[in-house]
C-alpha cells in the first residue's frame, strides 16, 4: 500500500490543532499539533536538501528523548531516508559496529558527546550535525538549528510503501547475545497504533499527558503513536532520577507512563513519591521484563489499580499481550496466579506455543512462543540467515519458554537461553526471582545457572536488599522452601550491592554469568545478624541508569 505520511500528520494538525503535543522537560520546548507538524516537514526537508539524503541511504540518531521526540517516527516516515535509533549510553566499541553494519551518511548526536565520539564519526567520514551549538574545537560539525534556517514547511509529500520500505532500524537489547539490527515498515508502527487501540486498557481520547520516562526510541516507543492518534500530548525527559520524575508527574498533571520493573521497584522505595501529588496517573504501563508478583501486589496498593501489563519485543513492537486493570484483581475463584502472566493476546495478534520442530501444543503445555500480526518487523539487517532462522510463515520465533492457560493468560516463562537443565528438568529464573523478591527484605535478583558436572547446572542467584535491610542467607533458603521447588533452591546464594542492567533495565544475565567464578559446590558464608534488621548504612542498590539511560 502506498502511503504519504505527511498527509497522515497533516490530518492530526487539522484536527487537534493547537492542542499540546509535544513537551520537552529539559530544554523547555513545547509544540502544538500545527507546529510539530510544520516542524517535522523542515526537518525532512533539510535532510533531503542541505544534508542531500536520499532513498537508500541511511542517518543515524545518538539523541536524548528531547531531541528523539522530533527526529523520530513522524520525521523518518515523512521521508525516505532510514533512520537508525541508538542508544546514547552505548559503548564506543558497540557505536563502531553499529556504524560498520549500518553504514549511514549523516549521524546527529548530542554536543556532549562530541568528545568521545568526535573521533571514530570523522573515521567513518560521516556528516556529524549536533542538536546544540558545536564548540570551536569541533569547526567542521554542523549546527542542527542552523540547517533548518530558511527551510519550507510545506509537506514534504514523499509516497512509501507501508510493508516494504525500510524507514527506521533499532538495535535489539542483547541481553542473551550479540544485538542486532532489526528493520521496520511504515506499517509496522501503524500496526502498534492499531493493536494498542484494540487492547482492553488503551489509552483515553481526552486529556492524555503521557511521560516518557525511559527512551521513545525503544520500549517507550510502543506508546508514542498511541498517545499522538489520541490527539494526547507527549511529555519527555531526560534525566532519570525519581525525584525528577515524581516533580514533572506534578508539575505536568502526567494521566499515564510507561516504566519496567526495575524502575518500578525504586519507585516502590523511592521516599519522594509520597513528597509530590500523584494523583493525577490514571496508567502506568509497564513491561520489558518480568513482574514480581510480590511487588507488583505492593504497588497496586501504594498507587491503586491503575498498572497495565505489555508484553512485546523489538522483534514485534506493539503489544502481543495485555494485562488489563481487570485482570490485576483476583479471578471469580479467588485465584491470583494469573498474577504472574503477561496478560491475554491482544485482539489482532497470533500467538502459539510450539514445540522444538514448530508444531502448535495444546493449552497448559510448556514451549516457545511464537506471534505474528502487522506489526512483526522486516527482518535483521544484513543478516538472511538469522532472519531465515527466528522467522517461519510470518511467526516470530521470540526465544521466550512459555505456556497459555485455560483462561487464556499467557505465562512467559523465561529466555530459551537463560533456562537452566538441573538434572534434566527445566527450571526457570525468572521463577526463582518471583520468589526471591517475595521476601520483604529483597528489592531485586538475579538467577542463572552455573556448569556443574554431577547436575547439568547448579542455581546462583544474586540479590539486593532493601534499603536499610540486611539478610541471613541461610534464612533466605529456609523462606523459600515449599514456595518453589527445592531443587530451583538456588545452591549459592552472593547478596551484591547491584545488578547489572541494560540500557532498557532488563537484567543482564549473561553479565553475572560472565562474571561469576564463585566455586558452585561450597554455599556462601552466612552472617551472624538477625534475619532482617534495619541498618544505618549505605544503600545498596541496583545499578541504575545513568541521565541518559534508554528504557
């Protein structure tokens, strides 16, 4: 299907007009619909002018939210160059294959970067534009503001094909393996638009002020379409501080956002979130990673019963499942196991579970989900035979171990790869984490399994406690015994003072993995204190992300 998504934009400006819709916290910039729109088509058009972008080529985004809001979804589909969505927090050493693999002509970043990166950009002879004023040490680095200087705001009137152009690439997170390039479609945005508004919790017509508190270039994306078909208003920011986000939630009168789990979980313990009126979040929308049940008990009663569950993947970026309000509560038996779930498919959405030769299992049996709608990318980039072997007939194999209830609630259950094979059973981290985390002193875990000899592989997990709170490993066992089986008990257990996280907060299995040259036979050492005491030390926390952390 041809499409001219400037007439697409052209429609929202007409409609909702002078309405708020854009939001920048930092840099205080704030755009109606009349001008984004208008703002959007300069912005195209010094691309194609002054930067001589064309079809095929490729620019690459190094942004911040601010500056990701307007060079981002309505910038690439009005035209017909690829963009290519990073994050400002990768390493040098990822940027450089990111370049080599994407090859892209124009990269715009932000000025403090330009130190570190100024060098390995000028070796790829790329065209370097920075968002704010370059310094005299960088001459030949153009000013973005500067190129938009005298450029029409007509639309520019570039006509795509929805399925097959490739306008917008972003990297997988890698948080079992190398990251790679996934491709998308017009329509497969227009397809997370359209899923979302089938969903049973979407977002309302009126009002809508939503926050993006981690990337709008990653997981947060799944929201950014949505709220601007509403006619609602995007809100970014930049820094990651709670006490930032509990200030601009006030200030701005925020109704919904989206956060994972682990942001989640400092928010539960955050002491300014009783600091600032609230009130006004209607939704909070999380996902990304797994859920504590325990947790997500405690925070439904700390804020009330307006969280949803999303359950997606760069792969399919919009949402194969949905756990609504509704189903936060208990079933008409009293059951909350569904608790644990990712909620039910989204109306528009395939999913099976199959078994390791891609054959449909019935309902209650374990094995990978696969899904497909609209909205499943294009491919990996450059890599046919990576492509050839995660999809099949349109399914997305998504590496996810899981299971679909006789209610429909469907259960992911772990990464294929992150399961570990105790004696020839399958026993889930994530499973072992719920558990963990039931335990009032334990804020956040991490589990994987360690190469042993007599079992397969033995279960380490890794812990950070509560602020304030210290804990007797040995009475951590005996908490979790009779709440998952013994032999998911894991054999050590090292209490840390973080937990590696990706750019998005997932935790980073492979890392403690990696990192763990713990002898797997000889448990911990176990401390003297009582089982949980309040301390006046230091807090020891998860590693969070850093002010320019993606989610």
């Amino acid at each position: 299907m041809k499409i001219d998504f400037s007439l697409v934009s052209e429609g929202l400006a007409n409609t909702f007009g002078d309405a708020e819709c854009t939001v920048n916290i930092e840099r205080n910039r704030r755009y109606s619909f009349r001008e984004f729109h208008r703002l959007t088509n300069r912005v195209v058009n010094m691309m194609r002018s002054r930067l001589g972008l064309k079809r095929g080529d490729t620019w690459m985004n190094v942004l911040h939210n601010d500056n990701s809001s307007l060079l981002s979804w309505f910038t690439a589909f009005k035209g017909d160059v690829c963009v290519c969505l990073t994050n400002t927090t990768d390493s040098l050493e990822i940027q450089a294959a990111q370049i080599t693999l994407v090859k892209p002509k124009v990269v715009l970043i932000e000025a403090e970067l330009l130190p570190t990166h100024y060098a390995l950009l000028k070796k790829h002879k790329l065209t370097i534009v920075s968002m704010d004023k370059p310094s005299r040490q960088f001459p030949d680095v153009l000013y973005f503001w500067d190129l938009l200087k005298g450029v029409s705001d007509k639309n520019p009137n570039v006509v795509n094909d929805d399925r097959t152009d490739c306008l917008a690439i972003r990297f997988t997170g890698g948080t079992t393996g190398s990251p790679k390039a996934v491709m998308y479609s017009i329509d497969n945005y227009l397809a997370n638009k359209d899923l979302h508004f089938a969903s049973p919790d979407s977002l309302p017509s009126h009002g809508l002020r939503f926050l993006h508190f981690g990337m709008i270039s990653h997981a947060s994306g799944i929201l950014h379409l949505p709220v601007l078909f509403r006619g609602g208003c995007t809100i970014t920011m930049n820094d990651r501080s709670m006490l930032s986000w509990c200030r601009i939630v006030e200030q701005e009168k925020i109704t919904g956002t989206l956060m994972v789990p682990s942001m989640l979980y400092r928010l539960l313990d955050a002491p300014e979130a009783k600091q600032f009126d609230l009130s006004s979040l209607k939704f909070i929308y999380y996902g990304a990673s797994p859920m504590m049940p325990a947790r997500l008990k405690m925070l439904r009663k700390r804020f009330g019963d307006i969280f949803v569950q999303l359950y997606g993947s760069s792969e399919h970026p919009a949402a194969v499942t949905c756990m609504s309000k509704a189903d936060h509560k208990p079933l008409a038996d009293g059951s909350e196991a569904h608790f644990a779930s990712a909620g039910r498919v989204v109306p528009g959405v395939e999913v099976i579970i199959a078994d390791k030769n891609g054959t449909p299992l019935t309902t209650g049996k374990d094995g990978e989900i696969w899904m497909r709608s609209r909205a499943i990318c294009m491919g990996y980039l450059h890599q046919p035979d990576k492509t050839a072997a995660e999809f099949c007939e349109g399914y997305w194999k998504s590496g996810d171990f899981g299971r679909i209830d006789a209610n429909g609630f469907l259960y992911v259950l772990d990464r294929v790869k992150d399961t570990i094979i105790h004696k020839g059973k399958n026993i889930y981290p994530s499973a072992v984490e719920s558990a963990l985390c039931a335990h009032p002193a334990v804020q956040m875990a991490a589990v994987v399994g360690i190469d042993d000899a007599s079992v397969g592989e033995a279960v380490h997990a890794e812990i950070v406690l509560r602020e304030g709170l210290t804990l007797n490993v040995k009475d951590l066992r005996t908490f979790l015994v009779g709440k998952i089986p013994r032999h998911n008990v894991p054999r050590t257990i090292k209490v840390a003072s973080s937990i590696p996280l990706s750019p998005v907060g997932k935790v980073l299995r492979r890392v403690v993995r990696d990192a763990c040259h713990l002898p797997v036979a000889a448990p911990l050492p176990v401390k003297t204190p009582v089982s949980v005491k309040r301390t006046t030390g230091k807090r020891p926390t998860e590693k969070r992300p850093s002010v320019r952390a993606a989610i």
